[in-house]
C-alpha cells in the first residue's frame, strides 16, 4: 500500500460506515433537522460516532507515518490527545508537532 493509502482506506472506510447511517436519517429528518437531532437521533448518532473514529484513525496514521518528523513526544502527545479529548485536541498536536519540525530544518 503507498504511504498515503492508509488515509485514503480510512477516509473511504469512515464517508461509508457513517453516511450508512447519516443518510437515512437525513432523508427522514432533513438536513437541518438530522444535525440537530444528531445527539438524539440513535442511526445519527451513530453515524456520527462512526464519523469521528475514523478521522482519529486517520489522525493516528498520519503520526504513525511521520514519527520520525514529529518526534517522541508530539507522536505521543498526538495519540494521547486522540484518546482523552478528541480528534482537535489531535490535530492541534499534530499541527504543532510538524510546525516544529519544518522550523528546525531551516
């Protein structure tokens, strides 16, 4: 598999499981109303679950794959913020993390 091609698996993984159960209820509800029932909805619910463990999975991967830019401590960092508070708090390390990197090869 090409080193991205884990993100596009993921990706496609994560748009099918969770539109399996986004759809329905959008079509039920509406676009509107199906996000405002996201968290009352049981299929949106769901679907959202679904939505947001896939891009963690993503997340995941991307530090995997770039350990050796990030470093120990903002691989670490962006796996642990993954677990405890969510794909932002993630991303946000990530982010950081390869900031830092670009910043030390100039």
């Amino acid at each position: 598999m090409p080193r991205h091609g884990i993100y596009i698996a993921l990706a496609t993984l994560g748009v099918i499981v969770s539109f399996a159960y986004f759809i329905p209820a959008t079509l039920e509800l509406g676009f509107i109303g199906g996000w405002a029932s996201a968290f009352t909805a049981p299929a949106f619910s769901v679907g959202l679950t679904w939505d947001l463990i896939f891009t963690d999975l993503i997340v995941f991967a991307m530090a995997t794959v770039d350990r050796d830019r990030l470093g120990r401590g903002y691989f670490v960092g962006t796996i642990v913020m993954g677990f405890t508070l969510g794909v932002c708090a993630a991303l946000a390390v990530y982010a950081v993390g390869m900031r830092r990197e670009r910043s030390l090869q100039r």
